[in-house]
C-alpha cells in the first residue's frame, strides 16, 4: 500500500483548522462540509477524508467532475442507480435514498455555481440527511453548514493525526499481524517515490486498450460494457492489472479511472475505430448501457472526432430531447456549439443548418439564432441560412429584423426552387400577421399557398389565413378554415398539420363562446396525440383545456391542465411558450391562495429560461412576482417588482401585459398610501385597457383610490359593480361587493352592507365549491377571504333576547333575517367568560381580549359593546395587522387636508367615528412602535391629534382590543412597550380555544348550519352522529373560523339534509386522514397526559389524592411563566418530546401547555403543604400575593397561610 503525499495544514488564521476538520468528518453527521484549499491538495483531502469516513461506519463516495458526465450523475452510479432523474430535486431525492440506505458520504469537488451539478448539491443540503464533503479553492456558498480553511502544510500534531487515519484504515487492509509481514509492508511503502504518478508504460494493450475507452467515454463503465470493447475473459483481467498499477478501481462491477491519471494523452491517441465503438456503447447499442443526455452528448463529440457528422447530430438530438431539465439542456447546448464551432467546411456547415433548425424545433430561438449566425459567417448569402436567421429572430420578437433576414432569403433563392420560396411567403406571412398587419399577411399567405410543392408548406401558410380570420372575429369562417385543414393533412399524411388544425378549430369555437364544443374537441386531439406520441398536441391541448375551464369558472381543472402542461417544455415550442404558461399557471395559483406554489412556479419559470427571457416573459413573471410580493404586505419588494415588469412590457409592446402591469402598480402603490403615484398608474392603465377584466378592475382600483383620499366613493363603487358585472370575473366581483360593504358600514347603511357581503360570500362560496378540498382551504386562508368573514361579523347585529332564555339556545338574527355568529357553548370556560363579560361591560376601562386565531375575539368585543351603556354609540373595528404604519395612524386618527401626498380633504379617523361608542382594536400586537405612542397618549390623556393637524380632540371612545400574541414576551424582548402593555391589560379575557372545549362543537356546528343556510336561502342542514364524532376527533387549529370553513365547503356538496361523516371524508383531507387513522379517544392535552404516554406518573402525594386535579375554569390568565435551564431527567426529556410533537401537530398550542404545567404545579404544591398558600409560595418559589392571584384564576382551593384545606 503507497501512502499518499501529505495533507494540508490549518490556515494561519485558524491553526485549529485540520484538526476541526478531522474531528467533524468523524463525528459522521449529516450536513454539507466546505474544505477551502488550493487545488494541488484537493486529491490528498479526499483521500483523507475518505479514509475517516470509513473508519467511522460510512462508505465515501469520492466521484469527481469527468468529460462524459456530471458529478452527481458518477456517484449515482457508484451508488448502483443505474436510472437517475435529470430533475435536480428528483435526483437529489434517489441520491438521498440510496445514500442512507448504504450509509454512505459524498466527497467531491464542489460543483461550480449555474450547473446543474451545483442545483443538485442545493436540494441535497435541502434534504440534509446525507453528509457532504466538497473541496475548492473559491467561496463558500450559503449551503454550507461549516467551512475550514486548510493550507499546504502540517503541524507535528497535525502530521500526526493524518498518520493515525493512515494507521487504522492499514488496521483493516492488513490481514497480517506478525511483525516481519508489518515491517516488509512499511518498508515497501518507505520505497514509494513521494509524488510519483503511475504510467502506461508497463500495462498490457488490452489493459491499455480497456483504460483508453474509460477515458474516451469521460465516465465510469460497467464492466459488462468494458466486456462489449473487449473480450470478456480479457476485459476481467485487464480491469485487475489497471485497479494493481493504481490506475482505476472497480467497485460493485462499476470501473472508474483513478482521479490522479492523467488519461488526455491517451484519449487523444486513441483511433477513430475505438472512438466509434465507445459512442455505441454510450448510446445503448451495444454492451447494455443505459444512456441518459450526457452519454448521448459524449457520444456525439466522439462521433464527430471520427468524422461521423450525420450520426453525431442523432445522438445530440436525442441528448436535448433527454435532458427534460432546462439547466441540461442548456449545458450541453452550450457544449456542443463549443464543439461544432472548430469544424469548417460542407460538414460544419451541415452541423450548423441541422442544429438551428433543431433549436427552432425545440422553442430555442436564442440557440437557433447563435447557430444561425456562426453558419452564415461560412456561407452568408445561403437563403436557407436567412430563413433560420428570419425564423428564430421571429420567436424572439424581432419582426423588424426578421423581415430584413427573409427578405434577404427570397433574394438569394434560386429561381427553380419553389418549395423554398414558399417556406418564405409563409414566414412572411406569419411575420405580418403578428405585426397586426392583415392584409399584407394574407397576401404572403396566398402567395405560399399558390407555390407550395408539398402539402406541410401549403397548410403552414393556410394556418397563417386561419389566424387571420380569428384576429378579424370571422369565428364561423375560422371554424369552417381549419376544419378544411384538418382533412386535406389527414388525407396527406400530414399527422402533426391534422392535430395542429384541429386545435385552431378548437381555438375557433372557444372564441365563439361555444366552450363545451371546444373542451370536446380538446379532449379528442388530447387523445389522439397521446396515441400517437404527438407530444406538441398534448401539451397545447392540455394548454387550452386549462383556459377553457378557466373561462368556465372551474378553476380546480384549470389548475390541473396547466399543472400538466408544464411537464412539456420542449413540446410547447420550448422554454418561451412554456414559460407562458408557468406565468399563467403562477397567476391562477396566486389567485387561489397558493402562494408558496405561485412562487415555486415563477422560481421555476426563471430557472427554465436561464436569464433569456424575453420581454414578454420577463414581464409576465415580474407581474406575477409582484402580487406574490403584494400578497405578503412587501410592498418595497413590490414596487420593484412592478416597475421592472413595467420596463419589459413596454419594451415588448405587448398592450396587455402593460394593462395588467399598470393596475398592479396601481394596487402597489395604494397599499404604500402614495394616492398620486395611484393616480398616475390608473392613468396609465386607462389609457392602454382594452379588455373587460382590465376595465373592471380599473374602475375598482378607482373607488378605493377614492376612499384613500377621504372622498366620497360610493357613486364609483356602484358604478365599478355595473362593469365587473359584464367582466364576468369571479374575484372582481368579490371585491367590489366588499368594496361596497365597508363603503356602506362607513355610511352607516349596516343593511345595505350586510347586502353586499353577503353577495360577496356568495361568490366566495361559488369559488370555494368547485376547489379540491386542499386547494379549498387555501382560497379560504386568503387574507382578503378571511377580512371579508371579519366584515361579515363586524356587522352581526344581535336582536333583544329574553334573560331566561339559555345563552346555549340563543340565536341572534340581524334585521335582513341572517342569524348573527355569537358565542354559543355550555362550557364552564364560555360561561366564565360570559359571567366576566357582564361584570366588565358596563365599565369604561380599557379591555384586553387574548386567544388563538379564530377562536372568536371580535364576538366578545362585540358582546361587551352590546352590553355596555355605549350600546346605543357606534361599534368601529380596525384591523391593525392590515394596514401598514402610515395607513393605520391615518386610519386611527384621521388626516388634514395637504397632511401628506394625495392628502386633498380632512378625513375623519376611527376615533371619531367612533364617538360615544367603542373602538375595537384587532391584532394590536402587530402595530409598530410609532402607532404604540400614539395609541398610549390617546388611553392615557383621552384626546389626540389627526395626521398633519394640531389641534387637540377630546376622545369619548371606550377602547377594546385583541391579540393572539404574547404581548409579555414581545415586551421582554422590546418589541412592545411595557407601559402600553400595562395600559391594555388591566382587564384580560381569555377566549378558550375550540380544542378546549369540544363538548361543544355539535351546538357550535348546528348555529353555524344555521347561519349558513339563510345565507344561501336554504334548509338548514343537520350533522350525523358519526360527522359530530369525526368533528370531535380533529384538534382544530383554526379553531371555529376553520370550523365555519369546513362546514361551508362540505354543506355545499352534501347530498340531502344530514351531512354525514362520509361527506366530511370526501371533501376534507384532514378529517380524511383522522378517519383512516381508524377511531381514537385523546383526552385533553395536560402534563399527566404527556407523562403517561411515556410511562412517566405524577409523585405520589398527587397519585393519592385521588384521581385527576380539577380543569381550571377562570377565562382570566395571565402567567409569569420562566424557563429553566439545564438538562432534563431522561423520562422528563421524553415528555417534553411528546408535548413538542402536539404542539408540532396542531393538537394544542404552547400557551395552553404552559397554563396547563403552572396550574398542575400549583395543585401538585397545595396537595404537599395542604392547602397552606404561603407555605405552597414559598415551595414553588414565587411571592404569596401571585400565587394566590393564580388559585383563584385557577379555580382551586386553599386554606390561609396558616391554616389547612
């Protein structure tokens, strides 16, 4: 055994380096490890590396970067997948798999950034469970979990430690153990000249011979396909001669080339006779090799070494076709033109015509357009040439320069040739067309037409007169065009003519509105493609069936189809058209509340074009980024977005993409309350809309322009209701309606609002039920969703009830016969809440209201209005978390006239409108500090100051507010200020969450039945008993907004008037998922239960006291709850891994943990001193006064401090 050269050293400003290294590759943990170093070390590294792994359990993998495939692509060979995924996320996954299983490491150059090696060292660090080594001499990335800079040489202790990896990985090679065997081994090594490479000299020509084809093929062979290059029995005997001289390795039948050989020289000397045979092997025609795109690439560059033109463009073209991915796609576009750019002549020439007309065939116009150019520099009046040239600038969207390119093609065409003049009528035809000149277009259309010698040209320039008509609304003409069409290619032949009209007849119908004759029609070439391997049909057709559903409103098959269709980039003309409809498939998403995915799909969409979109493209995903930004309140992030997108759509000319750009520009800067530069981007959209949606939503973003400038809005709402109406869209319609709504709340109109909101949650509801359960829940998580079931509380008004009527029974109806949402439950919880409600309402202190989302905080704020000698004043809510800092202060206090920019007329604040009444505060937990100092001046001094204003108005406003936050903590770590804090929390109500108190889910359920039902003006619907059990089983996160929600969705598809668990299954997937876990029985969460679920029992003076402590029924907490440190008791370590996993989960949140521990410590504390306070205090280290402020919260009994209970 030769020891290798020796390893590199700390750098100078870590002298801990090697060793940190060392110990952190021992330690056998996944995560990605950077070793910076320079490039002559790099090999020692890994063999260092490599031999720690092994003495630690793992199998290092040490694949490196070859000619003939990527770096991952060699170590899933080493790892025995002989499939692997040309997606990054996809291959990263099998690697994933594979590498745990084998408990194997990664030790390898780090792949450089842009590649797709490098996209796939991201998804595995992603994944990180696999530990990864990567050596270079260049940055770190931010993958990276640790980094150590090592130099060129060691330490003596540093020497060392390599030694000793030397030592032990010799421990398990060496079978011997007498020491004249040691000693003649260390005295062999001792003779091995330090740095000496191994030649080629002393090998046999078969081994020679085996050795030439691994470097030819740039990558690792199976030696079942060394067998197929060599004779078998000389193939075995040759890989073992080159794995003794040190030359290559043979693990698992998969022989590699040592990384130290140097094999360019024998490459190059190798014979066009073992070239060729090497580039068969690699394209699967001989020795079993599975090929993928970069063997098939491999094999073209050897094929044209050997002088095999024709046959090196097939193996290329099958390479792109492979490569499905469109980062290796590009690479080895990339890497072929490298290879093609060299070779002069006929053969050149025909290398560059053939890879043009390829790149045009696959969408690439940016490739065909660089192969065009490097032809033309050897033949520049070939009319074929300019043709290409003409047709790639033409996907570019360079019709000037397209024009000037065919017009040069019909000059130089020969005289005879009528087929080719005819190709460039066509082009010139479709070139016309898209500059909107029809009539010019039609007569080059004719012209090929006329000339035209076989039938593709003919029905390429008819498809041309075809669109035509389209663009001139001759629907029945267009209808009656493409279906000729369809014919004469099925009578000639011509399969891929016959689809491609086919799907310009359904495009026809779909114009005329005829969207079910459409669809049908779809659905055949859909088919017919498939069967016929039509993959361009297949993902137009997919393409089109998403716009006509669509158009037909049922978005979750519109979601579907261009999820599909994506899955065709190639057959979508490429990377342009496909990212067409990623933009579209990102919007639709976005739409639906799926904004993770929408930003999946644009991230995806950037990574398919590989920094070449053209304007259009660049506009579009701009566009959509800009909404996702929008939609996450960034409105920096937006505003940059849009104004980028603005740039490329002007430069595209395209009029719709700069309509949709200017609106959200628009909406951008509305959400920043910059009302002129609104002004300016309506402006702007009017004058470029021509689309009804675009109209609609103009004259909706006008009205709540309107009403950011403090100016009457109504007349333009109602106006922007009669044109969304016409638009026909969905989530216009919504809008407008709550535009309405709150336009007629502020009014004063509650029965005119509740109108529109309910016409609003109409169409909410309408969307909502043609959704999948889980795209569902998304659309109802929408914010603008969710602010609208907030309005539609905020204006619940409650009807007198009898005193002796049961609160459980009450159900509240609003003046339109709606039933209002109100608290309903039996609950000890609820009634405590009730009871604390009536003794606080009528007081004029300050109110805290704390519980989960959901749970219902604006219900007690409207209960403690009703109740309150204010009930006669206005109730006005705010959500603060919906209004950024400058909009929320305006919005609070009102603004003067010129306060800021867009500031035309004084705008009363909430404070003023809520004169004499109450003004509840939602989410006051997310106001910034600023709007704190002003909300503390207004509770403490009862007056305040409109935004540009100075003069003092007295505030006759009782204040309510609510949060689900823990505004203690957020003091703790400065993000609120304490004396706010003590302002607000002078009175506390705590709403129980719904988890707490399933017992009263099934009334809870059957009131909201009820409200929906009228809502829909239809019979109330009931719950079976196993729905209600089902229902009891989930732990409601949501809590009731997520009870409501589910109850809309599945009311809507439930067959009858008993919606059953059945119902509850189909449409809900995580109730689908309760149900297949098959029936359980989970008591409320507390820390005897997370004990016993790991055997762990309470001491014994609780286990004798006789059974469970009593459930707290106080609505008022407000703990002091500290963390300790130190390490826990293994049984207590595993309780707080079980309570970790139901917080995980969903089944019950933190504070409820924590309340649940202090009060069981409390019990547990009484129990031991006998009810005694002082003595309890003192046990649990706390003052007297506090604890026994938590017995009586608690509910729990005691005695005096000196008594007993």
């Amino acid at each position: 055994m030769a020891l290798a050269a020796p390893l590199a050293q700390v750098s100078a400003s870590s002298t801990r380096a090697f060793v940190d290294l060392d110990e952190r590759i021992v330690s056998a943990q996944a995560g990605v490890v950077i070793v910076r170093a320079s490039t002559d070390v790099h090999g020692p590294i890994v063999a260092h590396a490599s031999r720690r792994l092994r003495t630690s359990g793992l199998h290092p993998v040490d694949a490196a970067v070859r000619t003939g495939a990527p770096l991952f692509r060699e170590v899933a060979m080493h790892l025995g997948l002989s499939t692997v995924p040309v997606d990054p996320v996809a291959c990263a996954d099998a690697i994933t798999v594979a590498a745990v299983a084998q408990r194997a490491a990664i030790v390898a150059p780090l792949p450089l950034d842009g590649t797709w090696d490098r996209a796939v060292a991201v998804e595995l660090a992603k994944g990180g469970r696999v530990m990864l080594v990567f050596v270079t001499e260049g940055e770190s990335p931010a993958f990276a979990e640790a980094t150590f800079d090592v130099t060129s040489e060691l330490s003596t202790g540093d020497k060392l430690r390599w030694l000793s990896a030397i030592a032990e990985e010799a421990q398990s090679d060496l079978p011997a153990t007498d020491l004249r065997s040691l000693e003649a081994w260390w005295a062999k090594a001792r003779r091995v000249v330090p740095g000496a490479v191994p030649t080629f000299d002393d090998l046999g020509p078969t081994a020679r011979h085996v050795l030439t084809c691994i470097a030819l093929a740039g990558r690792s062979l199976p030696l079942l396909s060394l067998a197929s290059l060599a004779p078998p029995s000389d193939a075995t005997a040759a890989v073992d001669e080159l794995v003794t001289a040190g030359l290559a390795s043979c693990v698992a039948g998969l022989v590699s080339a040592s990384p130290s050989a140097d094999l360019t020289l024998l490459a190059a000397s190798a014979s066009n006779t073992t070239r060729l045979a090497v580039a068969a092997c690699l394209t699967g025609e001989v020795g079993g090799f599975e090929p993928d795109p970069w063997a098939f690439a491999r094999a073209g560059e050897l094929l044209v070494s050997a002088g095999a033109f024709d046959a090196a463009d097939v193996a290329v073209s099958k390479a792109l076709k492979a490569g499905v991915d469109p980062q290796v796609s590009a690479e080895l576009a990339t890497r072929w033109f490298g290879v093609v750019a060299p070779i002069t002549g006929a053969g050149g020439l025909s290398l560059r015509v053939k890879a043009a007309q390829r790149s045009l065939l696959l969408g690439e116009a940016a490739d065909a357009q660089r192969w065009c150019e490097s032809a033309a520099a050897l033949e520049p009046n070939d009319p074929t040439i300019s043709l290409l040239m003409g047709r790639s600038l033409m996907q570019l969207g360079d019709l000037v320069a397209a024009r000037v390119c065919l017009a040069r093609a019909e000059a130089n065409a020969p005289a005879g040739d009528a087929e080719l003049s005819a190709r460039v009528a066509a082009e010139r035809a479709e070139v016309s067309y898209l500059g909107g000149e029809l009539e010019q277009a039609a007569g080059h259309a004719m012209r090929a037409v006329e000339v035209a010698v076989t039938p593709a040209t003919r029905l390429a320039a008819r498809g041309t007169l075809g669109k035509i008509l389209l663009a001139r609304g001759s629907w029945e003409l267009a209808d009656e065009h493409f279906a000729e069409d369809a014919l004469v290619a099925s009578s000639a032949g011509e399969i891929t003519a016959e689809l491609r009209a086919r799907l310009n007849r359904a495009i026809a119908l779909l114009s005329k509105g005829r969207l079910d004759e459409a669809r049908a029609l779809l659905h055949r070439v859909l088919e017919d493609g498939t069967r016929l391997g039509e993959e361009r049909a297949r993902a137009y057709a997919l393409s089109n069936l998403g716009l006509v559903a669509y158009r037909q409103h049922d978005y979750g098959a519109a979601l579907q189809y261009w999820e599909q269709t994506v899955r065709f980039p190639q057959a979508l003309r490429g990377r342009l058209a496909t990212a067409l409809t990623i933009a579209n498939l990102a919007d639709l998403r976005l739409r639906l509340g799926l904004v993770d995915h929408a930003e999946h799909a644009i991230a995806f969409g950037k990574r398919l074009l590989s920094g070449s979109a053209p304007p259009r493209c660049a506009a579009l995903f701009k566009w959509v980024a800009a909404q996702i930004a929008l939609a996450r309140r960034n409105t920096e992030l937006a505003r940059r977005e849009i104004e980028s997108s603005l740039v490329d759509a002007q430069a595209s000319g395209d009029r719709d993409c700069l309509e949709s750009a200017y609106l959200v520009s628009a909406r951008v800067a509305l959400e920043d309350g910059d009302v002129v530069r609104a002004a300016q981007a309506l402006a702007h959209a009017e004058s470029v809309a021509k689309s009804p949606r675009a109209r609609a939503e103009i004259a909706i973003i006008r009205a709540i322009h309107l009403r950011a400038m403090g100016q009457p809005a109504l007349d333009s709402a109602n106006e922007a209701l009669l044109v969304a109406r016409t638009s026909g869209e969905e989530d216009l319609l919504s809008e407008v309606h709550t535009l309405l709504a709150t336009l007629h709340r502020d009014a004063g109109d509650t029965l005119a609002a509740q109108a529109h909101c309910c016409r609003a949650i109409a169409v909410r509801d309408q969307v909502a039920g043609g959704l999948p359960a889980d795209i569902r829940a998304a659309f109802l998580a929408k914010p603008e969703t969710v602010a609208l079931s907030r309005l539609q509380s905020s204006l619940a008004h409650d009807s007198e009830v009898e005193e002796e009527t049961p609160r459980s029974q009450r159900v509240v109806t609003r003046n339109d016969g709606t039933p209002s949402r109100e608290m309903v439950g039996d609950d000890p919880a609820i009634r405590s809440l009730a009871i604390a409600i009536k003794k606080v309402a009528r007081s004029n202190s300050t109110v805290l209201i704390r519980g989960e989302s959901g749970t219902g905080k604006e219900l007690v704020a409207e209960a403690l209005h009703r109740a309150s000698d204010r009930a006669a004043g206005p109730l006005v809510s705010v959500n603060c978390a919906a209004l950024v800092e400058t909009l929320l202060l305006s919005e609070l206090f009102g603004h003067e006239k010129g306060a800021f920019t867009g500031a035309s007329a004084r705008r009363r604040g909430r404070f003023e409108m809520a004169e004499g009444g109450t003004l509840f505060l939602d989410e006051i937990g997310d106001i910034s500090p600023r709007t704190q100092v002003a909300l503390l001046r207004v509770l403490q001094e009862k007056t305040f100051e409109r935004v540009g204003g100075t003069t003092p108005i007295r505030a006759n406003v009782r204040v309510i507010c609510a949060t689900h936050r823990d505004l203690r903590a957020m003091v703790e770590r400065g993000e609120f200020r304490e004396d706010l804090y003590y302002r607000l929390r002078g009175i506390t109500l705590e709403v129980p969450a719904l988890r707490a108190r399933l017992g009263d889910l099934p009334k809870i359920a059957d009131h909201l039945l009820g409200r929906i039902a009228v809502e829909r003006g239809e019979a109330t619907k009931l719950l079976s008993s196993d729905a209600v059990d089902l229902l009891g089983r989930h732990r409601w996160p949501g809590n009731i907004r997520e009870l409501e929600n589910v109850l809309r969705a599945v009311s809507l598809f439930a067959e009858g008037h008993v919606i059953t668990a059945t119902d509850l299954i189909d449409n809900v997937d995580d109730l689908r998922a309760i149900a297949q876990a098959g029936p359980t029985s989970q008591a409320p969460i507390s820390l005897r239960t997370v004990a016993s679920s790991v055997n762990v029992l309470p001491p014994p003076s609780v286990r004798d006291s006789g059974g469970a402590l009593p459930t707290p029924s106080s609505s008022s907490v407000d703990t002091d709850d500290e963390d300790a440190d130190g390490v826990l008791p293994e049984d207590e370590a595993n309780a707080t891994a079980v309570a970790y996993a139901q917080v995980r989960q969903g089944a019950v949140s933190l504070s409820d943990i924590k309340r649940q521990i202090e009060r069981d410590c409390i019990a547990r504390a009484l129990v031991e001193t006998k009810g005694n306070i002082t003595r309890a205090a003192a046990l649990l280290g706390m003052k007297r006064p506090r604890l026994s402020q938590l017995v009586k919260q608690y509910g729990l009994s005691a005695a005096s401090s000196e008594g007993n209970s």
